[in-house]
C-alpha cells in the first residue's frame, strides 16, 4: 500500500549530473534493461563471500537469454562496483551500454530503476532499482539463491522471475 510513497520518497532530490541526463535520456528511448553485477565486498572479503555468495556468469547468460526472449532490441545498461570486470566478461552481450560516468550511487539508483526491466544481483542496492520500477510490465529476473547462508530464504517478489 506504500509503494507510490516510497517511488517518491526515493527519487533523487538532486538534479543529475550532465552525465545522468544524457544515460536517462537514452534509457527512456530504448527497450532498456538494467543488469547489475555487484562484485566489491563480495569477491573481496571471505566472510562477506561465505554469507551472500556471487551471482557467476551464467547467470547473467541466462538471464540476457530470458530478456531477449521477451523483449524485442533489448539495450542492456550494465551497472556494477567493477566495471573493469564487466567489460573484460560482457563479451556476449551485443547490445549493451556500460554505466561508468556517473556521479554518484544515487544517480546509479536513479537510472536503473528509470530502465523499463532489470536484472538484479543478490543486492539489496539493484532489488531497490527493480523494486522502485515503476513499470506495471517490467520484467526483473533475480537470483534462485539470494544468500549461500540460507538458500531458502529469498526477498524478491513473487512475481519477479528466479533463476
């Protein structure tokens, strides 16, 4: 019952940056998908790893593969904490935007909940992005395994596609 709330409540109060306007404006004229590769802490840091574990390559393979199924001339812009690594792995995705000249984790919020559907990693940063998506036919595929801690306990929606 909250959610028309919270879309608003979570709506960056600053005016993006030049660079935030020029992705937002494509974003909004393309089938746009947003594809989140959370990397940071969870590669880095054993502990971290252990509890959340890291959505591997496959999964963001399948999970193109579903959008392109569903979605004619699909723009997949390409959010993540190692874009090095994205751009060095993404080789099999044709047609994607990679998200690097932002200016802030707000502006990053902002743009991928702005993209008509979403990939999420196990992240509580990119669930947001999908969860604030407007979108009444947005499509957002999540993790099956949200935490290697407890496999069964999941927080995406029900309607959200688990793979």
């Amino acid at each position: 019952d909250l959610k028309d709330s919270l879309i608003k409540d979570f709506t960056a109060k600053k005016e993006l940056s030049l660079e935030g306007k020029n992705q937002l404006l494509k974003i909004r004229n393309t089938e746009s998908v947003s594809v989140h590769v959370r990397r940071g802490d969870y590669v880095q840091d054993n502990h971290t790893n252990t509890i959340h574990g890291i959505c591997d390559l496959n999964y963001y393979i399948n999970s193109t593969i579903i959008i392109n199924e569903k979605i004619n001339n699909a723009i997949f812009y390409i959010f993540s904490d190692d874009i090095k690594w994205c751009k060095e792995n993404f080789s099999f995705l044709k047609n994607k935007v990679y998200i690097d000249d932002t200016k802030s984790a707000i502006e990053d919020l902002e743009l991928m909940k702005n993209c008509n559907h979403n990939i999420i990693a196990n992240s509580t940063f990119s669930w947001w992005g999908a969860w604030l998506n407007p979108n009444k036919n947005k499509i957002v595929i999540s993790p099956k395994i949200w935490w290697n801690a407890n496999p069964k306990d999941h927080i995406s929606p029900k309607s959200w596609i688990r793979i």
